[in-house]
C-alpha cells in the first residue's frame, strides 16, 4: 500500500491509495486507513462506480517503478526505460515523421 501523509498544521492525515479494477472505470481513489481496516461494504467499494473489485500499490509495485526509470537525454523528464521513440534504450528508431514534429524540420531547408 502507498502511504501518504498530508500535513494540515498539527493534524497529520494518512492516505492510502487505490485503484478501481473495473474494465470501464479504473479510477484512483484515497482512503483514510487501509481497506482491509474498514467494516462496513459500502466504504470497500469503489466510490466511482460501485464495484468491489479494488486493487491497492503494493511495495513491490513501487519499488519497480522506480527501478525502470530511465535519466537519458532523449527525453527532458524521467521516463521508464525503452520509452519509444527516443529514449536510447528503445528497440526502434524515429521516423521521418517524428523528428518532423520534435525538430520542425521541413523538406524545403535540405536536411534529408
């Protein structure tokens, strides 16, 4: 489970994130205390829609995101590894069109 804390002055207040399993929803919604703490159905259940099918982010699942961060220069931000087209670890190269709309390139100035 993520936890979270949100300082509001002296009151801290733990959040605990989850996401709906329902194919046609599949929101993120915030808890106050673990799911499996609540009693009564109607807070198990995905405020959105209804559904009982709820998944939280396990430790396991966190910690993976962060290992597959990617830091090279084919992107301004962090991105996973092998993030197509420009990451350099991507199993593909840019097309003609790509670098078009990441460079503004046009056929007029002699580049190809």
């Amino acid at each position: 489970m993520v936890a979270g804390y949100v300082d509001l002055g002296a009151i801290i207040i733990m959040a605990y994130n989850y996401r709906c399993n329902r194919r046609t929803c599949r929101r993120w919604f915030t808890l106050r205390k673990p799911i499996h703490q609540y009693i009564v159905k109607k807070y198990k259940r995905c405020p959105h829609c209804g559904s009982e099918s709820v998944a939280d982010r396990t430790a396991y699942e966190k910690k993976r995101n962060k290992q597959r961060a990617c830091y090279c220069d084919g992107y301004h931000f962090i991105h996973h590894e092998g993030t197509q087209p420009w990451c350099r670890h991507s199993t593909r190269e840019p097309t003609e069109a790509e670098y078009e709309d990441r460079y503004g390139l046009e056929q007029e100035y002699g580049i190809y």
